[in-house]
C-alpha cells in the first residue's frame, strides 16, 4: 500500500529537505512498479489502477476457487454446484457423492448399477461364474466385486450362508476381474449366488446394494 502526501512545490520553495523526500518516494513507487510489472502482480495493480481482471475477486455462484490467492475462479466440476459467492469448494447434487481421497476438481459420482449377464458353468469339481460390468459404473473406474454364497434347502427351505464350505478362486470379496470360480461345494444341492458391485463412493448416501442374483443345482455337475 503507498500514501502520498501533499507536497509543496520544492522547486519554488528551494528546500533540499523536499527535494529529497520527492526524489525518494519517486523512487520507490518506481521501485514498486516495476517489482509488480515483473511478478505481474495484477490483481494489486488493478486495485492501483482500477481496472485490474477478476481473479482477485470473489467467486460467483457456480464457481469455486479451492485456494485462496490470485488464481482465477473454476467451474463447478459435473453433478456438483455453489450457491453463493466466494465459495472453496463445490458441493454434490443429490444422489452424487465424494470419497474422501477424490479431491475438489473432481466430477461427483455415485455408485454403479448391478453387474449384468451372470451365468454359470459347473463340472464335478468347479462351479465357474461369469458375468459383464455395469451398464453405469456411476462415473468412476474403481469398481469391484463381492461373491456371496448362500447354501438353499429343497422344497422352498430357507438358505444359509455357505460361510467357509465352499472356497472361491482367486477370493470372494475385492474382485476386480468379472468372473470366479467356487470350489468344494456339496453335490445334489441348491446353492444361490449374489455379484455386488462397488466402487469409491458404494455405502455413501442411502443407496440399496446393487446385485445380481443365480441359483445352480449342483446335480447338473458331470452332465
């Protein structure tokens, strides 16, 4: 910030005290000038001048500037808006979320449909699951698989989890590749499998678990 005094003519007063003083402040708001010229520090040259640009200025709505400084004010990333002025980030609409490592300039998601097209192969010792990713992944690449395993008695009994009776390859849970293969199951039984997808932001919200559903009668083993 400068202040400038009223300064007497020096030249009709003929005073080396406002000689000086005028040289020196004439010197150092030249100083400045060329300091800010060459840091091109516009938004204080515009506060000098007043016709600075609007990076130094406050946000409108629909805009967000995630660090303060003179840095210019970005669009809100997609499904995420601001509604008032000066806003650091840039909040999610409804139904779309953040994981808490996704950072501020980055499009809000929400989590995918359920896995498409399962299926199955079954020999006598391996039962092969198959199926095709999301038709919405909801934005985002890190979808995974969940493999639930549920053990059904005949003539409409309840099922149970099959819990640690059957052994799936590579895992159960995790799964980044879209198939699996289950191992020790019982023959002649009646087993119901569940495919869950995930991804970064599955849990955030009130969103209902995304499954798809198969049951296989281990009597078509060796057929």
């Amino acid at each position: 910030m400068f202040f400038f005094f009223p300064l007497c003519n020096y030249k009709a007063r003929k005073e080396p005290y406002w000689e000086s003083l005028y040289n020196m402040l004439t010197e150092v708001l030249h100083t400045q000038l060329v300091s800010l010229h060459h840091n091109k520090d516009e938004r204080l040259l515009g506060k000098l001048f007043g016709n600075g640009p609007v990076t130094g200025e406050a946000c409108r709505p629909g805009f967000y500037k995630a660090f303060a400084g003179n840095i210019k004010c970005s669009k809100c990333p997609p499904h995420s808006s601001s509604h008032t002025e000066g806003s650091a980030q840039c909040h999610c609409e409804k139904s779309y979320y953040r994981a808490s490592k996704d950072p501020p300039t980055m499009a809000c998601t929400r989590p995918p449909s359920s896995p498409r097209n399962l299926v199955f192969n079954i020999n006598e010792t391996a039962l092969f699951l198959e199926w095709t990713p999301p038709s919405d992944t909801g934005g985002r690449k890190d979808v995974t698989y969940n493999v639930f395993c549920f053990r059904c008695g005949a003539d409409g009994q309840a099922c149970e989890p099959c819990n640690g009776n059957v052994r799936f390859i590579p895992k159960p849970t995790g799964l980044t590749s879209t198939s699996v293969v289950v191992q020790d199951f019982v023959a002649h039984a009646n087993y119901t499998f569940q495919i869950e997808a995930l991804n970064g932001v599955s849990g955030l919200g009130r969103s209902e678990r995304q499954l798809a559903n198969i049951t296989v009668s281990t009597e078509q083993a060796g057929e």
